[in-house]
C-alpha cells in the first residue's frame, strides 16, 4: 500500500487528518463533523453575527486601528499564516501590537510590544479583527484556537484531529486557562472538544471563557513559550511523525 493509500485509509476509517501537503480525495468521514445539522447551523450563526457585530464594532475598529497607526511605525495588522481546518492554511488577522521590527522567530530575545499594544493584548482588543476571518469561514467564535503550522507539521495523526474543526476566537483549551497549560494539555482539550462537538459543549466554553477573561487566568503567548512547545511536539512525536 503506497503511502498516500494509506493516509487515505486512515482518514476513511478513523478520520484522522492527511500530512502536510498531501491533497487526498474528500472523505465522508473527514467532514462528518462540520456538516452536521449542528455544525450547518453554527456556520450560519457565525456568519450573521459576525456581520452584524463587524459592522457595530466598525467605529472601534477605525479608533484602534488610528491608534495603532500613530502608536509607532508599521502596519495596522498583524497577519501570519496559521492553520485551519482540515489542515488547510489561512492567514490571521489582529491589530498589531508589537514594534515593527519584531522578530517573532527570534527566541533569543522576548517580543517587543508598543505602549498600546500592550493594552491591546492584555483586554484581547487586538482580537477584533478575526471577526474578518470568521465571515470569510476560516475560522468560527468556537473552536480549538489557530496554531501556525510547525505545530500542524509535528502533530501526530491523533492529535491532527483538533483540525477537523474550524478553528476559534476562543475554544476550550483557552477557556481552561488560556497559556497556563502544556501543549500536550491544550491538544487534549480540543481533542475532547471536537469529539464532543455540540450546542452544550460551545455554551459550556462561553462561561468557561467569561470566567478566564474575567479573572485574566494563564498568561498570553510569547515566541520562547511557543518555541519550547515545538520542542516538546518534536522531541515526543519525532519517530511516529517520520514514519507517518
């Protein structure tokens, strides 16, 4: 059986998703998820109220991105590629907030946020414009949040399940803790919640996440946290990702 027969099998029988790159015939199973009544209907919600919240929230947006603009040098938006479901890649949007020539592959040195961009991450402002992502449909209000794609690239076949979903604003990992939790804790969360994908389960995120913001639970992301969970995927998973 030829490598890209296999990974069709897989993907047939147990809905795990191809490896990077590899374009497979769409599958029953691997849309099972999303194109249930469920899944049809959130789509919908997604679509209507992130309109209708875009078009409320559009003298916010002009203020922040004014503010942004006069803060310091550089672009209004922040952009970078990330990975959405089915393993498919799109690219993010948030107000920026942090300098220029920040260099977020640098792990020798921390990121170099503005003066309002800090206030921007600390109350999730910089968010905003992901509301632009999930009208276009690459990402919905729930679901596992959008790594960039070296994590894609070092998951094993179980944990690439997290992508069968579109990826969310904000998901139960985030909800559990934001960044105070492992890797391997944030892929068994959104593991849990995309086998249990239902109504319940997003409203149960909702509090989960009102709660988080509320008490500022787990800190944000930076590149050496980033950087030392690559490690951890690659030093766990490097034999089974190979063979794979």
């Amino acid at each position: 059986m030829s490598k890209k027969d296999k990974a069709n099998y897989m993907c047939q029988e147990f809905g795990v998703l191809p490896p990077m790159g590899m374009v497979l015939p769409v599958t029953k199973r691997m849309y099972t998820v999303e194109t249930s009544l469920f899944g049809l209907l959130k789509r919908s919600f997604d679509f209507v109220v992130s309109l209708v919240l875009f078009v409320l929230l559009l003298p916010v947006f002009l203020v922040v991105a004014i503010a942004v603009k006069l803060d310091s040098p550089g672009p209004i938006f922040f952009r970078q590629k990330r990975t959405g479901k089915n393993g498919k890649e799109f690219e993010i949007l948030k107000f920026r907030s942090m300098v220029a020539d920040n260099d977020v592959s640098d792990a020798s040195c921390e990121d170099k946020y503005t003066r309002l961009g800090e206030k921007l991450r600390k109350s999730s402002i910089d968010e905003l414009p992901q509301l632009i992502n999930v009208l276009k449909g690459e990402m919905s209000f729930i679901g596992p949040r959008p790594w960039i794609p070296e994590y894609y690239k070092n998951m094993t076949r179980k944990e690439r399940e997290r992508c069968l979903v579109r990826p969310g604003i904000t998901g139960l990992a985030a909800a559990k803790g934001r960044n105070g939790l492992t890797v391997f804790e944030k892929i068994n969360y959104d593991l849990e919640y995309v086998h249990n994908y239902s109504l319940n389960q997003d409203i149960k995120v909702v509090f989960l996440t009102i709660g988080t913001v509320l008490t500022r639970k787990g800190a944000s992301s930076n590149k050496s946290v980033i950087h030392n969970e690559l490690d951890e995927l690659k030093n766990r998973n490097s034999g089974e990702v190979k063979n794979g």
